[in-house]
C-alpha cells in the first residue's frame, strides 16, 4: 500500500503531508552523507581561525620575519597625547595604537638618562614601539639628576596613571606592563622591576645601578649594552649580569662598536632584539622567540649573547630554570 495512504492528514493541510511523504522517501544514506558534510565543516573552522583566538589572546600583527622586526615602524597606526606633570612624574608623552578592534594592548614606560630629556633622547622609540603593539608612556623625570631609585619609583608611577587615569586607560592591559630605560634611566627600570615583581619585563639600555645589584629581581630582565661604552663599560654590565638571580629569565648582549649613546637614535642594533623581547614576554608571543633562542637569528654586530633560553612563560617551575644561564 503506497505510503501516503496510511499517513494521517496533518492540521496543516497537504502541503504538510507533501513535506512529511518526501522525508520519508529520502534515502537513509542521502541523510548520513549531508551529516557527514556538516560535520565536516564544524571540524574544518579551528583550522581557519586566527592563530590569536586559537591560542594566545595577546598575539597582534602579522607573523613577524627578520626584516620586521628591525624595521623603523610596525603595522599599527598609531596617535599620541601629551600628559602633564603631576602624578609622581613630571608628565610626559603617549604613544598609542589607533587600532580598537584588536581589544587591549600592552604597555612599556621609558625613562631617560642621567641629565636628559625623553623628548630630546627616546622619544624616536615612543611611536615605534606603538606601531608594533604597545601602548608607551615616555616619562620625563621631577629633576635631571634624579638617581635610579627615583626614576624607577616614577617609572612605576608612570604606569599607575597610564592604566588608571590617563586618557587611553581603556587600551591598556593593567596585568601587562613593562619598563624600559637608559643610563640611570636603565638602572631606573631594574629598580622597578625590584619593586613590583608583576612587571613583564623590563629593560635596562645601558643600564647603571649605583642603588646595587640585581639580586632581588624577580621580573624577565634584559640588559643590553655596548663594547665601546666608557661611561657603563663592559666589566660593570658582566658584574651587574651575573648578579641577577639564576632564576630570572634574562637576555644579556653586547652591541660590538655601540657607545653609551646608542639607545638615543633609531638603530637596528637594538630594535631587532628589543621587539622580540617584548612580544615575548609581554604579549606571550611564542612567534617572537625565534628570534632570540636560542641564538639571535641575526647575529650581525653582537659581540656577547647569554640568556636563559627558551624563554620559558611566567608561572613556569623555578627548578625547571635554574641551570640554564
């Protein structure tokens, strides 16, 4: 008996009925092969999706190669603001990402050296290091011959308001903060990371530290200097080194031919190793860490290279770090 003829009539009507008879003449293996299909599809999607909503939350930008990341500009637009004096520092300028889609950035707070101004010395570095990702707030310090605790303590400040007052607080991850300095402005950002051990990373430029030494930093530190530095020669950066914990992560390199002032002008020297360190450890960018384990990948004009590779993420096991300096 044809099968419509033992179906009841549906309130519908025969449309109904039409649709019901021709679901049930559908072939059982038509009905497998389309769940197949769509099954298929749902599997497909992770492989499509960004490796940022995949796996790291922080990833921005476009795979990074060698000339990237020694390039003068990232791919960010970028803007700036200035910032008054007050606050523990005497004000300052803000380098940002336009980009509001990407959700929010990390951060980097500069300090310059002994006598000098950011605007006159670092001020290069504050629209390049937003244009690779970062939001950076340059500080310019209460007294030119503030010493090393005291720009660390404005480096800190710097930070404070640029995650709770300042106008592009919205933009800043408060949890991903990082400093960097120059001179008694590098010595500043050890001492930072000495007092808030939360920072990502800090970064000390030619860095002198007549607080001490580095025995109670706890925060991935770089230190970076130069073979032809008179002012932070050699030998006082290898002691200043070896002083830091063996649990530390750190990056440790000698830039061959670099004076005391090589931070104060745009240089590939230090970019190229600059933006790798901070994609690391900042934005936990395991893209990035190519480029500095577990050798620089471009070695040219680096004299000296220690670190503590690979680099492993924050939380990591001390006992897992401590024989590898």
């Amino acid at each position: 008996m044809p099968v419509e003829q033992i179906q009841p009539r549906a309130p519908g009507g025969s449309a109904t009925v039409r649709a019901r008879q021709g679901l049930s003449r559908t072939p059982v293996r038509r009905i497998v092969a389309v769940i197949a299909v769509i099954l298929g599809m749902f599997a497909a999607v992770p492989a499509t999706l960004p490796a940022s909503a995949a796996g790291n939350p922080y990833q921005r930008g476009p795979d990074p190669t060698l000339a990237s990341v020694a390039a003068t500009r990232g791919t960010f637009a970028t803007a700036q603001t200035s910032v008054p004096p007050g606050n523990g520092f005497n004000g300052g300028t803000i380098y940002y990402p336009t980009d509001t889609s990407q959700g929010t950035w990390g951060a980097v707070a500069i300090v310059p050296g002994y006598t000098a101004r950011f605007a006159d010395e670092e001020a290069w570095m504050g629209p390049w290091l937003a244009s690779f990702g970062f939001v950076v707030i340059g500080v310019e310090t209460n007294s030119r011959t503030d010493y090393d605790t005291a720009r660390g303590a404005q480096l800190l400040a710097a930070l404070d308001y640029l995650t709770q007052k300042s106008p592009v607080r919205d933009r800043v991850d408060p949890t991903r903060l990082s400093v960097v300095g120059h001179s008694m402005g590098g010595g500043g950002a050890l001492v930072a990371a000495e007092r808030r051990s939360s920072l990502k990373a800090a970064v000390g430029l030619a860095p002198f530290k007549p607080s001490g030494n580095l025995a109670a930093d706890r925060v991935p530190t770089m230190i970076m200097g130069g073979t032809r530095d008179t002012t932070v020669t050699p030998s006082y950066l290898d002691g200043l080194h070896a002083s830091l914990p063996a649990t530390t992560e750190n990056v440790y390199l000698q830039l061959n031919g670099a004076n005391h002032l090589f931070p104060t002008k745009p240089n590939t020297l230090e970019t190229r190793i600059l933006i790798p360190w901070l994609k690391t450890l900042v934005d936990s960018d395991t893209r990035y860490t190519k480029f500095l384990c577990p050798a620089p990948a471009d070695p040219t004009g680096i004299s000296k290279y220690r670190s503590t590779c690979p680099l492993l993420p924050s939380g990591t096991a001390p006992s897992a770090r401590a024989d590898r300096r």
